[in-house]
C-alpha cells in the first residue's frame, strides 16, 4: 500500500510561496513602522510597498521580462531592500554583485549570470566603465545616487532611479507563478577558480525565512528578536543575500535600519539614535566597533548580534559581553541560504557564569529547525555527537541551493550522496552544538592527526597584549604539515611581548586546556593587519603571499 494523497476540488487555490506574500504581515499589523537610510531617508512600510510596485513598472517599462537577471551594485540602503523585493516578484531574478571583488570577477559574474539590467551606485561607475567592453551583451544602466546627479561617464545611462520611480505608477500587479521559479542568484568567492553561481528559488527563500524565524522567536533561546526589535544589517547586502534577515524583519514588520556605505563612526550614531536592537555583522567589523575609543561612551548594552563569516573567538566575544553587547556566533555558507545554526543559549545556561556562556557562544551553533547536520568520517559514515570526534560537517534543509548554476560536475560533487557537503571539519557536541574546527583546504593535519586552528587561535588571543591571530598550515618534513601563527599586537604592546612570551604563554594554555604540546606552533609572526576576504574570512593565502620569508625561515632556520 502507498501513501494516499488529499483530495483537491478543482477550484482550489495553490498558495505558492512566493515572496511576495513577504510583504503582507507588515502592511497589516505595522504599516507605518519606519525604513530609515542613514540621515537622510525615513519612510513607512506603506511607502516601501509603493516604491516596490513603482521600481517594477519602471523595470516593465524599459522592455525587462520574466527570467531575466537584474544585477544590483549598492551600498546597503532601502533601495536595495526595494530591489530584493520587486525583482523577483516580477518573476525575475536578482543578481547582487559583490563590489569588494575585482574587475576579472565583476566580468565573469556579470558574464554568466546573463545580466540584462545594472542598477549601479554612482562609486561603482569607474569599475564597470573598466570591463564595459569586456560584457558578453550591452547592459541597460540605471543610476544611483543620494543626489540626483549624474556623474560624468562613458557609460550610457537610461535614467536615475529615483527619479524613475516617481515617473511610474504605485500599483503593480504582482502576478502568482511556480515557487520553484528562480528568484536570486549570487556568487560564491572560493578559495580557487572561477566564482560559483548560487541560485535560490521563491519557496526556498521563504522556507528559510520560517526556519530562521523558528530558531530565533520561538523557543526562548537567547539571544531571540521579536517584532519590536530595530534591525540593521551590518554584512554586506550583497553578501549571502545580506544573510536573508531583511526578509525576517520584514515579515515581522520591525523598523529597518540601512547605513549605507560602512563607517564605524555612522554605525555607532545610528545604533544610538534608531535604538537598533539587532545587527548582524562579519567579525573584522565587530573588532572595529568594539575597540573604538568612544565605545564605552557609546551605551550599547541589549544590543543583540550575531556573528558570521569568520569564527567568533572568545576574546571579542568577552569584550562585546563587557560593553553589554549580547553576542553570539552563527554558521552558514553562500550555498545554504545561508543560516544554519546559531549559537543560541538555552533558557538554562542563562544562569551560567560568563566563562561557561562565553564556551557556548563561540561555538558554531545549534541547528536552526528543519535543518540536519552530521559529521561523517571519511567512508561517510556518521560520527557519535560525543563533542571530540571530527570528521566532515554534511547537511540537508529544503533551502539549500539544488547546485551551482550551469556546472553539472561541481553540483554533483557538492550533493554527493544525497547531503551537502560543506567542505568544513568539525564536531557535534552531547547538548547538540555543531563546533567547526577548519575547512578541510585549511586544516592541518600534523602527525595523523586533526590540530584545531581556531581552538589556537582562540588560546593566542587570550593574552593580553594580542588583538588578533591567525594559524595556518605549513609543509613539514618529519609530520607532513605543521602551524605557524600570525599575531597582531594590541597598541602600547609592540616593544614589550616578544615570539618566545607567547609561545611560553600558548604552551601553559595548551597544556592546561588538555590539547598537545605538539600543537603549538613552531614561530609565531608578528604583523600589523590579517587580511581578510571580501566577505570577512581570514585569507590565509594572502597571508602567506604577504609574508613569503615567514614559512622560509621557519624551514631552514634564522
């Protein structure tokens, strides 16, 4: 016997989940809460949903149809919020290009996604006037600007976008399609090759939006958002669809908050002035904010955030918890969506010290709902959720990416037997915590066996004299890889802690955390920044490339 379907009359109705239906919450329950853009923008929710339906009829206007891609290069405004939601309720795909990368990738992004439509800011006109002549197809250009004034260019220019939308109508009508209709697209960095083409559909963008909303307003963790929370995005808008969360706040009707291009000094102003409640941000900027001279003048206590891109260590996160910023990690990738898991307390550790909470905070997280993680072992079996065993972190959720756009090969390589594989070692804990301990492109793997690159880094930073680390891998004779440690010092400790302090430092800590001795690193190099990626990992590559001598003298000796 099989299973038995429901029985549908003719006439019923097919709720698609689309995101269109988004939009209808806010404008019942708080259609005058506000969308601010840094000093100079404040309007209602009743007003985004007429500059949506204006933004597609100017779009209809100039001849875009269904399943054409619209690329959007801005900073994070309201406009931006405006285009992640008009242009796949037309029925067309948003593509929002990463501004951090260079000229070959805005090219070959631009390239394969088949962009018919550029929205661009007016500081991003330089970039695209360099590659013009390199575009497969000529480009419609729409202006932005927070002026109204065009720059001088030799780009052709159909018209300013503001002034586009007060030409077009206040009504669209938005029509009902396939939920599994494409509605963004976006690329991956990778540490190697070409970037990836990621493509998400209507009902996985809305599934993602219910699941994150699941893990973060229903079951009492902490931190947790409601609708009274003021939301202001600190990743990149372009960045992972700037995480999806502008769909959350939105469906819940909160007051946004958009800052435009990032300045700590604006950030900490408006946090101030709109009460923001709720950021989430990569960990280079949190280690901006959180050391700027007028931070503890700032009063940032109850600001919640949470923390992606880069490992959340322990250090910042006491710094943050000290300055009454309620702080946590989360884990995602380009391919997921991108949430996955937060680091969330459960109603019972909120009594716990702050060392035991700070233990929880930085770990990777706990799976947000209708999300299965696994660590597997190299034949892919799966691994006891003992809190030691490591093997790859494989997962499923019904928002994943269905695999990458226009490359077969690296789609099935990438849902090998039927589960994400994340490309990311780690452990699951007894209480049910994920913990990645690397990348498997940057793990180390010394003697046989797994070191744990961010646990090191974590131990480093607990001196007082550092304010960042960085462990990389680097050849070895006698074990096959061994660590080498990057390390910026903190102001006022530059002439006074020296390579031989932390290693004696690092080998007490190691010692007394119950790791190997073996695990602490045979040099430990002193530089002025970590470079990081455009989306706010540390680049170990460029690392490397900007310290050549550093591997060398650790293989052949002073």
């Amino acid at each position: 016997m099989t299973v038995r379907k429901i029985e549908r009359t003719p006439s019923a109705y097919d709720y698609p989940l689309l995101i269109k239906n988004l939009l209808r919450p806010p404008m019942r329950y708080f259609p005058q809460r506000e969308i601010v853009y840094k000093d100079r923008i404040r309007y209602t929710y009743q007003d985004l949903g007429k500059r949506i339906a204006q933004l597609a009829n100017a779009l209809k206007r100039i001849g875009v149809h269904q399943g054409e891609t619209v690329s959007v290069m801005e900073w994070d405004s309201h406009r931006y919020l405006e285009c992640f939601f008009a242009i796949p309720m037309m029925g067309c795909v948003l593509h929002p290009i990463n501004v951090r990368r260079p000229p070959e990738s805005l090219v070959q992004t631009l390239n394969h996604a088949e962009s018919r439509v550029i929205l661009a800011n007016a500081d991003f006109f330089p970039a695209l006037e360099s590659i013009k002549d390199r575009l497969s197809s000529p480009k419609t250009i729409i202006l932005i600007t927070d002026d109204g004034v065009f720059p001088k260019t030799a780009l052709t220019v159909t018209g300013e976008y503001d002034a586009m939308l007060a030409q077009n109508d206040s009504v669209f009508p938005f029509p009902d399609f396939d939920e599994n209709a494409m509605a963004a697209t976006f690329y991956s960095t990778g540490a190697t090759g070409a970037p990836k083409g990621v493509c998400f559909s209507h009902r996985q963008l809305v599934l993602h939006t219910y699941g994150v909303m699941a893990g973060l307003c229903a079951y009492g963790f902490h931190p947790s958002v409601n609708a009274n929370d003021v939301y202001m995005p600190l990743t990149p808008m372009f960045h992972v669809n700037a995480w999806s969360l502008f769909y959350l706040f939105t469906l819940l009707g909160a007051k946004q908050v958009y800052p435009g291009k990032y300045d700590p000094k604006t950030i900490l102003s408006l946090i101030i002035q709109e009460g923001v409640t709720f950021s989430h941000s990569d960990t280079p900027m949190m280690h901006t904010i959180i050391n700027r001279p007028d931070i503890q003048r700032a009063g940032l206590t109850g600001w919640k955030v949470i923390v992606g891109g880069a490992p959340l260590s322990k250090s910042i996160c006491r710094r943050a918890l000290s300055l009454g910023i309620d702080i946590c990690s989360v884990y995602g990738m380009a391919e997921t969506g991108p949430l996955l898991t937060a680091s969330l307390l459960k109603p019972e550790m909120r009594a716990w010290d702050t060392d035991r909470q700070v233990d929880v905070r930085c770990r990777t997280g706990i799976p947000s709902p209708m999300v299965d993680i696994e660590v597997t072992d190299i034949s892919g079996a799966p691994l006891p959720h003992d809190g030691k065993s490591i093997g790859e972190v494989v997962l499923r959720a019904p928002w994943l990416t269905q695999g990458y756009a226009k490359d077969p090969e690296k789609s099935e390589k990438l849902w090998s037997d039927g589960w994400l594989h994340t490309g990311d070692i780690g452990f699951i804990d007894a209480d049910g915590y994920l913990q990645i301990t690397d990348r498997t492109r940057d793990a180390i793997k010394s003697g046989g066996e797994w070191i744990d690159t961010m646990a090191l880094e974590n131990l480093i930073c607990e001196h007082e004299g550092v304010s960042e680390a960085a462990v990389t891998a680097v050849p070895d004779e006698k074990y096959g890889e061994r660590p080498l440690a990057f390390v910026v010092l903190k102001q006022g400790y530059r002439d006074r802690v020296t390579e031989a302090d932390l290693q004696a430092f690092l080998a007490a800590r190691v010692e007394a955390t119950g790791l190997l001795l073996r695990e602490v690193p045979d040099k430990i190099a002193f530089v002025e920044t970590i470079p990081t990626t455009s989306v706010g990992k540390i680049s170990r590559k460029q690392l490397l490339e900007q310290h050549p001598s550093v591997p060398f003298d650790l293989k052949n000796g002073p």
